[in-house]
C-alpha cells in the first residue's frame, strides 16, 4: 500500500539531511545529546478532496527547527531553506505533490519552557497538493 503521507514525511525528512541539517523524526531525548539547531519534522496532515474522475488530497506538514539563545539568525536560514520547499514540485515513486507556496508560513518563537533556558523555535508549515 502506498501512502501519500508517509512518502512526502521521507521525502522531506530526506530533503532536510540534504541541506546538511541534523534532522530528527521525532523530538531528540536527553540520551541523545542532539546538538542545536536540528530539525525536527513533525506532524502531517491529509486532507482528502474528492474530484470528479479521482481522489486527490491537501497535505500540511510541519517543519520544527530548534536552536539556542545564540542561534537565531541560524533557525532563521533553516526555516527558509526549508520553506523554499513549496517552491517546488516533489516526486516520490509513487506520487507527484505540489507546492503551495502562497500557503507557506513561517514563524520564529522564543521558547523558555526548560527551567533556565532560552530556546529559538522555528516553525515552517509547508502545503502541497497531491498532483
């Protein structure tokens, strides 16, 4: 079975370690030592469309990008790096997504929700149509 969520996660997740970013499918434990910044791919979301000769879809996938104090301007160039995505037309082996750049967001928070520490969270929702 081919699915369409699981296939634009690995092509993305692939595409981040291409950039050179250390890219995680989950939140890195304290076991881990992750070292900021690194990605962290996050949660996708299908939304089917029904057309009149096939179903295709809306997909929405969150792009993370975590980096201390220091590293602002770092998450910043990830987050477009990242961003620049939905710039593009992405083929996996068994579909075709894409972009919606005009429905891309990106945002940069301060986070301090760790006890003494100051944390730079980048947020990159991506779209893409299923084509």
């Amino acid at each position: 079975m081919y699915l369409p969520d699981q296939e634009l996660f690995d092509y993305v997740y692939s595409a981040s370690q291409g950039m050179g970013f250390d890219t995680y499918d989950h939140l890195p434990m304290q076991s881990e030592n992750a070292e900021y910044p690194f990605v962290n791919i996050g949660d996708v979301q299908q939304l089917n469309i029904a057309n009149k000769t096939a179903i295709g879809a809306e997909l929405h996938i969150t792009l993370n990008v975590w980096g201390n104090a220091e590293s602002r301007f770092v998450v910043s160039q990830m987050s477009e790096e990242l961003a620049e995505l939905a710039n593009r037309v992405l083929i996996t082996d068994h579909f075709r997504f894409v972009g919606r750049p005009s429905r891309t967001d990106k945002q940069i928070l301060t986070d301090t929700s760790v006890p003494d520490t100051v944390l730079k969270h980048g947020i990159v929702a991506l779209v893409f149509n299923l084509g």
